[in-house]
C-alpha cells in the first residue's frame, strides 16, 4: 500500500546518510562525538511506507506533531524497533490514548498538560520522559513556557513523580536569519546550564532538542543533543 518505489527508497537512504554525515561533522566541529547527537526523523510528511523506509534505512527514532499520525504510523510499524518522539501540541483529551506510543514527549510546553501527563502516567502506572518545551524565539503565538516559567518551576518537578525530565525543547524563529536562531539556540542551553544545579536529586537534564532541516548545524554548534528533521529527509524527491 502506499509503498515507495525502489527509487524513493534509495534516494531516503541517500537523505538519510548525507544528514547523518552533516550531524556527525558539526557534533566533531563543537569537540563532540557523532553519537552525541541523535537525529530524530520527523515523518509528518509522508505515509507510513515511507517512514518504514527510513527505518530501513537506519532511522529508529521517529517523530511525530499529531497524535493521530501517531497512532496510526506507531500502529504500522509495531513490528519495527522504533522509539516514537512527540514534537507538537498536545490536547489533553488526546493524551491518554497517545501515551504508550510515546517514548520521549518533547512538547510538555504549559503546566497544565504537564498535570495532566503526571496524573496520565501515573494511572498507566509508568514513567514518561520528557522535555519542557521553552519559547525561546519570543514570537507571539508560540508555544512553551517562559524562561521565567521553567525557572520557577524547576524546583517543584519532584511533584511529577510519573514524568522523568529529561531536558528542554526549543524552536528558532522561522521568520529570522540563521544568525538569530543560533542565538536562541544559545538562550536555552544557557537556560538548561543554569538551571541543573537546581534540579531536585534523582533528576537529570542532559538534553537539548533544537535543531530542524534548516538550522540544526546552529543548534548544534549551541549544544543539541535531539535534531529534528523533517523536510531535508525528503529534499529532491516528490512526495505525491
Ligand atoms: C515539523 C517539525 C520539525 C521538522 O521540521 P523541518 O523543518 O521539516 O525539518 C521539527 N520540530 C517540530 C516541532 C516540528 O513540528
């Protein structure tokens, strides 16, 4: 159903090695190993088949915005050693039905859904890795808490005994020059540096997911652990 042709599979894998390379080259440029770096493979953009070629092709963390594209990819490929990341917004009356596809949920980006994820997750009975999304941009009308937000609720994490944080989550303006978002990509690994001395104990916040098709060499350089990469995947092949 749906299936790419030989020719898309070998141009994803083509995609998938170059970026693989370009990861590895700005991980060693900022004095870090390639495995520092995980790229995560967005699939919004394309079916299910294609996204079973990126795992052939050597991609086992995939991402995903929707909760439904979620459960219907997750569903597809159960047969494939694949961790599933969360990278958009969450309604809460998505939440419970979408959680045990999700292996890192990067988007936790307001105080009441990360609520809603403690009192989820601990009525399934697990713990939920996660990253506290933060509006580094300033833009209007973009998701995540405050700087100030994050800060202030640091210490009061051992309240959410179910969600393991792990890190934050950050977007550059879309709008701005690649200049400006590895300044914001700055902010919040400045942010993250100050914050983990005050972690509470038992809590570790060892990454940074920041980094997309157009500027991930940026957040790399800034820090990035998780790069999430979507469009550059399927650079120069036709999707329809
Ligand atoms: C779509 C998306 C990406 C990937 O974006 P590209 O520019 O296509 O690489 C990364 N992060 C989030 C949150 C997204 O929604």
């Amino acid at each position: 159903m749906n299936d790419p042709s030989a020719s898309v599979q070998h141009a994803l894998a083509e995609n998938v090695g170059r970026l693989g390379d370009r990861i590895a080259q700005a991980a060693k440029a900022s004095g870090r190993p390639a495995e520092a770096v995980t790229l995560v493979a967005v699939t919004k953009y394309v079916p299910a088949a294609w996204a079973r070629a990126l795992v052939a092709a050597g991609c086992h963390e995939l991402g995903e915005s929707r909760p439904q594209e979620l459960w219907s990819k997750a569903a597809a490929l159960a047969d494939l050693p694949v961790r599933w990341h969360f990278i958009g917004h969450m309604q809460r009356n998505k939440l419970r039905r979408t959680l045990p596809a999700i292996g890192l949920f990067h988007s936790v980006d307001s105080l009441r859904l990360l609520s809603a994820l403690e009192e989820e997750a601990a009525a399934a009975g697990r713990q939920v890795p996660a990253l506290l999304e933060v509006n580094i941009s300033g833009d209007a009308g973009k998701g995540g808490f405050e700087p100030a937000e994050v800060e202030a609720l640091v210490e009061r994490l051992a309240e959410f005994a179910h969600v393991s944080t792990q890190g934050l989550m950050g977007m550059a303006s879309l709008d701005r020059p690649a200049e400006e978002a590895e300044r914001d990509f700055e902010r919040l690994r400045m942010l993250r540096d100050r914050l983990v001395g005050r972690l509470p104990t038992g809590v570790e916040w060892p990454h940074l997911s920041m980094g997309m098709s157009g500027d991930f060499e940026a957040a790399i350089r800034q820090g990035a652990t998780l790069v999430r990469i979507g469009s550059a995947l399927v650079e120069g092949i036709a999707t329809t």
